[in-house]
C-alpha cells in the first residue's frame, strides 16, 4: 500500500490540489490528512470536501477545532484570529457535524495519525527538537507515526536514543520508530513555498516527502478578495 499523508491544508486548495495531482504520479493508493484543513487561506470550505472525498483517515487540527467551536479568539495571534473569524463566517452546520466527529489520534494498520504530538494531542504541543519527540514516542505503539501543526517537515527517530535526520527520505529499518512532520500542504514555514507531503509505502518501508510547486497566484489573488489580511497572502510567497 502507498499511503498520501498531508497536513496543515489551511484553505489552500491549490496546494491540496496540487499535492493530489502529484500522488497521482506516484502510484498512491490510499490517503490520509493530519488535519488544519482550514484556517488562514480562502478555501475551506472547498478544502474540506475534497478531503472528505477521498474518503480517507482524518485527524482533527487546532484551526479546525477553533473554527467549530464559538470560545474567543484571544489565545490565537491577531492575524490567524482575523482569518478565524472569516473562516467561521464560511463553514455551514453540516461541515460543522462532520468536523465534531473528527477525533485527535487515528491508528490506521502500522501507522499512527495525529496533528501535534501524541503525548498531549489536546494540548496543541509542537514538536520542534528530539526532546518534544522524546515525549511523544513513549505514546506511540506502531513503527511510524506521521504528524504536522509546525509547517515544517521533520524526521525522528528511535533507535535506542532519539535523533533527528536531516534527510527527507528514509528506509524504514525494522524495531525502529520514526516520528515524521509531513510539512505542509498549504502554508509551508521552513522557507520553502512549495506544498509538502510524505509518502509511505508500507511495503517497500520507505517514507519520502515532496514538495510540488503549486499556482500561488491564484492562491494569494483569493486571498486578497476575500478580504483576508495581505500579510496571510505575502508569507505564502516566502514560506513562512
Ligand atoms: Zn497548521
């Protein structure tokens, strides 16, 4: 089986789109979405019903929490609370059914599926250094477990102690644990603009992740009609 995983959409259906596109050359089976679907961009609504039909594995985000719950804004910085309340304004009460069932950690075969990390997923916590992942694989029973939330692509691993690697494709080596930040689908931070998502062939053993170049044109343009801050369109173009 090869899996798609992606995350971190945030209404960017370019970049959705883009990322679907590219699995489609690569001979993906299935695929599965770490959540953030919305937030920040000007297509949520269209990002989550074309995940929803793919008919795969969901895990829940934060900005996806946030824009089906009614609680203030004050924990978000201005610029993603701006962008939440126009993200609440465009999600209907069905999207907002389907979001409430949408759980936090998913077990899917030999992977694990969660937005933030697996020892707090509630929380919201960033893995951002080997110790965050430390914590995380004391709560991880599968080889590999793929998550997101930082925009930023990552691969750790444990054997015997914790390492980050700096390369974005690996072989799988068995009674190893790998915990991979996929990236992301539609608002990358790691000075890279392009749409990031991994690859996982549970048969080969291999995880790789890509990036594909997206029309952030027409990205950014939506953006700006929608009324949505300029900056949201502008760090598009930096990745950050
Ligand atoms: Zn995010």
């Amino acid at each position: 089986m090869r899996y798609a995983i992606f995350a971190d959409i945030h209404a960017n259906l370019e970049g959705l789109d883009a990322v679907l596109a590219d699995a489609g050359t690569q001979g993906v089976d299935e695929f599965a979405c770490l959540g953030d679907i919305v937030g920040y961009n000007a297509d949520p609504v269209a990002c989550v019903q074309r995940v929803r039909a793919l008919n795969c594995p969901v895990v829940l985000g934060n900005h996806d929490e946030e824009a089906v719950r009614n609680h203030p804004l004050d924990r978000m910085s201005p610029l993603a609370a701006a962008a939440m309340e126009w993200t609440r304004n465009q999600l209907d009460e069905e999207i907002r059914r389907w979001f409430a069932g949408v759980r936090l950690v998913r077990q899917v075969r030999t992977m694990t599926l969660v937005h933030s990390s697996l020892d707090s997923p509630e929380n919201w916590t960033y893995v951002v250094n080997r110790w965050d992942a430390m914590a995380s694989f004391a709560y991880q029973f599968t080889p590999v477990c793929f998550h997101g939330h930082t925009h930023v692509p990552a691969v750790y691993v444990k054997r015997g102690r914790v390492e980050q690697l700096s390369e974005m494709a690996v072989k799988l080596e068995s009674g190893t644990k790998y915990f991979i930040n996929v990236g992301s689908a539609g608002q990358p931070r790691d000075g890279d603009w392009r749409a990031s998502y991994a690859i996982y062939d549970n048969e080969a053993h291999t995880v790789e992740i890509r990036r594909v170049e997206y029309d952030i044109d027409l990205t950014q343009k939506k953006i700006l009609d929608a009324g949505l801050p300029e900056l949201l369109a502008n760090r598009l173009g930096s990745g950050r």
